[in-house]
C-alpha cells in the first residue's frame, strides 16, 4: 500500500461519515435558509473530512515500517473513526449531546456496572457492529489500494475540503458575531466541532454587532455563602431522612403503580407537591440542586475545593449522625467530593449484582443503622435507590405486562413504548415496596413523631413520550425529564395538604436550614430557592445539564447552549412563538454567577 493509497482510502471512509453525519442534523433540527443551508453544507463536509484526514495522518508514519503495517494501521484506525462516529451519532439521536468527557467519567468509573445496564442482546448486537465495521474497512483498504486517485483527484479534493473548511468557519464567526440562529444554534450538531470566532476582529473593523440580550454573565471564584450563616445553636431534636428515586416520573405516583406510598397521601403531616420540578436532568444535576440549592454549573468549584453543603454541614456540626445509603456509587459522578466530602467512613455503595438487589441492601442498611444507633443522637438519613433508572426488578414484582429490557441501539421514532413502559412501571411498583419498608421502620422505632422525611427523584425518565426519538433523561428539559414527584412529611403539621403551586429542588434546603435549623439568613444568601410552603409564584425556574442550562418561565423553556445560542420549547416539546421578558431572563440567567466575586 501506497502514500496515494493512503490518501485515497481516507477519501472511502470520509464520504461514508458524511452520509453517517447527516443524522446528526436531522436530530438538531434542519434549516432552509441561505445562510443555514449554507452553513450545513460546508460544515458537513468540512468538518468531517477533517476526521478523515486526522485518520490519515495517524496512519501516516506505519508508512515507513512497510506495506502491510500501513494497511493494519488504515484497518485499525478507520474503524475506531467508523465506531466513534457510529455510537456518538446514536447517543445524539437520542440524547442531543455528544460523548463527552462527563460521560466518558461515568462509563469508564467505578459505577459503571450500576449506572450502564445494557441487556445481553445489546452487547451481542455491539460485537457484530464492531465486527462488521472491521470488515468494511478492510474492504475500503484493498479497494484504495486497486484504484488509487491520480495526482490531479487528489489536488482538486484537497481544495474542495479547504474551500468548505474555510467557509464554514467564515460563516460561523460572521453568525456568531451577528446572533445568526440558523448557524451558530448548528455548532453542536458535529461532534468536537469548535469553529471560528471573531466578535472582537469584526468589531474592531467596524462592523456592527447582532443583539444579544440573553447572554450569560460570566465567572469569577466562588463566593459562597454571601454571608456567614446565623442558625439556631441548640441542637435540634428533629431527624432529617431523605429518600432520592433514580429516575422517577411525577406521573407514576398512583394507586395502581406505588399503591402503597399513594395511600401515605393522606397521612396526617404529608404534603404532596404536585409541580415540583428538578434542577436538572441528570443525577449530578439533579441531586447537586437538592443539597446545595445551586444550578450543577456550581459542580466544578465545590467539588475542587471538597466543599460540602450547607444542608449537610449544618446538622453535621449540630451533631447530627450521617447515615447514608445509596444503591449506586457515591463516587460517580463524584458526591464523595462534593455533598459527602466531610462523612467520615462514608458508605461509597451497596452490594448485589443488579439494580433491585443494591436497592434492597441499601435498605437494609439503613433498618440496621436504626436498631444500632444512638437514639439521643439526632440523625440526618439518605437513601439513594436506583431500580428505574435500570429497569430493575426481582420477578415477582412484575405486574405489568408486556415488558421486556429496553435495547438502546434498537429505539426509533417509530418504536412501540409500551414493553419498555410497563418495565420502567415495574421497576418503579418495585420501589413503592422498598418506601414502605423505610415507613414501616420508622415506625417500630416510634420516629414518625420527630423525623422529618422528604421523598423525591434526581430527575424523570422519558420513553418517547415528545415523539421525537429521546428515550431516558439528560436530553432535554421538559416535563417528562424534569417533573419529579416531591412528598414532604412533617409531623409537626396536623393535616395532609397538597400544594398545586410550582415548586423546585431548590426550595427544598432553603425550606430544611429555615424550619428545623432556625437559620435566619435571607435565602438568597446561601440558594437560589425559595420556602416550599410560599405559595408566592415565582417568576422563573433554573435547570443545569451537562452540556446546557435552561431558563423556565410560565410554560416557556429556554434552552442555552456553551455559547449562548437558544432554543425555545414548551413543557412536552412543543415548538413556542411566544416572547419571554427580557429583564426577568436576564435576572434569571444572573443565577448562574450570583455566587462569583
């Protein structure tokens, strides 16, 4: 094989993941106008044919050691580009991000076997992909090597991808600089796409800049709380218990699918919010905004510092005991450096070989922590199940029926949801067993009388339910993967109550400081939430991902990307015209930076 061949097959796999590469922008949305068309054409081309030529150069210097080793090295490397292409275009079909360094933390940490379940028919289904991409790039190999393209090809092909290259990057930088929406909302539609920017040189030319009212305010080091936090002194005689359910919908708290816990309903001292919403939609997000009261764009500076929350510092220095149960790790994503960096002998995990069974321990784990613990001690109690967002169950829970495990690689527009709905119900019917159990327990040790208990969800889980092919969370904002069910007990409230008024996770550590610890800061001091039991509508709501942030304001979702492009949406995806104030957006998005200096 050739250096001409070389260049000849990194043409073959180029052209194929250009046509791979058109998925990517039906998902993010297609755009008719000159510009946007524009834009798409040659950041299709350009960008992707850049892949193909990285690939080259990496096979480049087995060129010198001999023929064969050339071609191993343009099998090898063609078919991790092909693999890579392939299973990032399916996470974005489903998701709207990319494989991204987050994910890759998860996949590749040690909660990898809990957060990851994949049925076995999936991982057969990966090993024959795998193997069919080999052979195809072997076959592009010998068929570069029998047809090379003359001199002449390979001139005018290297110009094309140039004037494409420079062309989308041109386009980018003008849309950037001018709030084009048809380009600079299409940055994230390629992955490890990072285009040219040149608001600065544009101005300085004299070009006038488009209007941005949107944009958010930027960092500085982390300032927090903005003042010292002035709290009750004497020790509070109320235990605190917060039970978390991995991906649990508003939805399914019914009779039919939590019989038992929608019986609890009525209880004197529970309170039902029937709006809640997470502050995310992704465990990091959603469980950051819960204890911290701060959007998950805070993540980084707590977790570098191994500053814990207010929520959890206040009861620790107030002598409270930890007792902390999760399903999954702790230690991905990285909680133990963050919310639960200051519990000593802190409980990374719970054994079992599937979700349901580690739910099970984790419950266990904390029965036997309150028949041993010291019942003068007040304590502050986390558990953390994890069985729908599995889709785990043990077999006799099973009372939905069709069901059967949800293979991702295999989900289309056009999949029928109901299998996997009635697994996701079972996991969850399931789960209802375990909250009655943590119930039950409490009351033999006769704790209902001054344990204060919040049960809630990280975030919700969607199974196409906007029709547009997302299946999970962490894809976008709406109602199905933001609106989590909220149950506050409180005994030292006479009724049961239901509050119909929005409400989100961060009101819930603002509502815990203030009502059992006595703090009389001004909530702002320390959260971006307000009193769960304010009625007082708030004119925004604020959710963080991984890759984006989104502003909420009546029904309208506001959707930012890294570099401030937006998109707009309704709570079940609907596409929204309606204008949002500016000032209030504005006074929203400074949120994200009101604890920076």
């Amino acid at each position: 094989m050739t250096r001409r061949s070389l260049f000849t097959f990194t043409i073959f796999p180029g052209v194929l993941w250009c046509l791979l590469a058109v998925g990517y922008f039906r998902a993010n949305g297609l755009f008719t106008d000159s510009v946007g068309l524009a834009f798409t054409i040659t950041f299709l081309i350009g960008h992707i044919f850049l892949f193909a030529g990285v690939t080259g150069l990496l096979c480049l210097p087995f060129s010198f050691i001999g023929p064969r080793t050339l071609q191993a090295a343009c099998v090898g490397w063609g078919s991790v580009g092909s693999l890579f292409l392939t299973v990032d275009s399916v996470v974005f079909a489903q998701y709207r991000f990319h494989i991204n360094r987050a994910m890759l933390e998860l996949f590749l940490g040690p909660a990898r076997q809990d957060i990851f379940v994949f049925p076995t028919a999936m991982w057969l289904l990966v090993a024959a992909g795998i193997l069919g991409v080999i052979v195809l790039e072997t076959g592009l190999v010998y068929a570069a090597k029998r047809k090379p393209l003359s001199h002449k090809a390979i001139a005018l092909i290297s110009g094309l991808w140039l004037l494409c290259f420079l062309t989308f990057n041109g386009l980018y930088a003008w849309g950037r600089f001018k709030q084009i929406s048809s380009v600079i909302s299409q940055r994230k539609a390629l992955p490890l796409a990072y285009p040219m920017s040149a608001n600065r040189r544009l101005a300085k030319w004299g070009f006038t800049p488009g209007r941005n009212s949107y944009q958010t305010p930027g960092k500085g080091a982390l300032d927090y709380p903005l003042n010292p936090l002035s709290c009750q002194t004497a020790k509070p005689d109320t235990n605190i218990l917060l039970v978390l359910v991995d991906a649990w919908r508003a939805d399914v708290l019914n009779a039919e699918v939590m019989p038992r816990l929608s019986a609890r309903l009525t209880n004197p001292g529970m309170t039902t919010f029937t709006q809640h919403l997470s502050g995310g939609n992704s465990t990091a997000g959603g469980v950051f905004s819960l204890f911290y009261g701060l959007p998950h764009s805070y993540w980084d500076d707590f977790t570098g510092q191994n500053r814990p929350p207010l929520l959890l510092s206040q009861p620790l220095q107030a002598g409270y005991a930890p007792a902390i149960f999760a399903s999954s790790k702790l230690n991905s994503p990285a909680f133990n450096r963050n919310i639960f960096a200051t519990v000593e002998n802190l409980r990374l995990g719970s054994s079992g070989n599937t979700p349901w069974q580690r739910d099970e321990e984790a419950v266990l784990g904390f029965e036997n922590f309150l028949q041993t613990r010291n019942p003068k001690q007040p304590f502050f109690g986390f558990i953390f199940l994890d069985a729908p967002h599995g889709y785990s169950y043990p077999p006799e829970a099973k009372k939905f029926t069709p069901a059967k495990e949800i293979n991702y690689l295999l989900l289309t527009n056009a999949t029928d949801p109901l299998p996997y709905w009635n697994q996701y119900q079972n996991s969850v019917y399931f789960v209802d067993q375990l909250i009655e159990r943590v119930w039950q327990a409490l009351a033999q040790h006769g704790l209902l009388k001054n344990t204060l208990v919040v049960i809630t969800a990280d975030h919700g889980q969607e199974l196409n339910d906007s029709h547009r092919n997302f299946w999970g969370h962490n894809s976008n904002f709406t109602d199905y993967q933001t609106h989590v069910p909220l149950l506050v007990y409180d005994p030292a409230r006479p009724t049961a109550t239901r509050a119909d008024y929005r409400t989100t996770h961060y009101d819930i550590a603002t509502t815990l400081l203030r009502r059992v610890f006595g703090c009389q800061n001004p909530p702002q001091d320390y959260t971006i939430g307000y009193d769960l039991f304010d009625p007082t509508p708030q004119p925004f709501s604020i959710f963080a991902g991984y890759e984006e942030k989104a502003v909420r304001m009546g029904d309208v979702i506001l959707v930012f990307n890294h570099f401030d492009a937006f998109s707009q949406y309704g709570p079940h995806l609907e596409p929204v015209t309606a204008r949002t104030d500016a000032n209030t957006l504005k006074e929203a998005l400074k949120t994200f930076s009101r604890f920076y200096k």
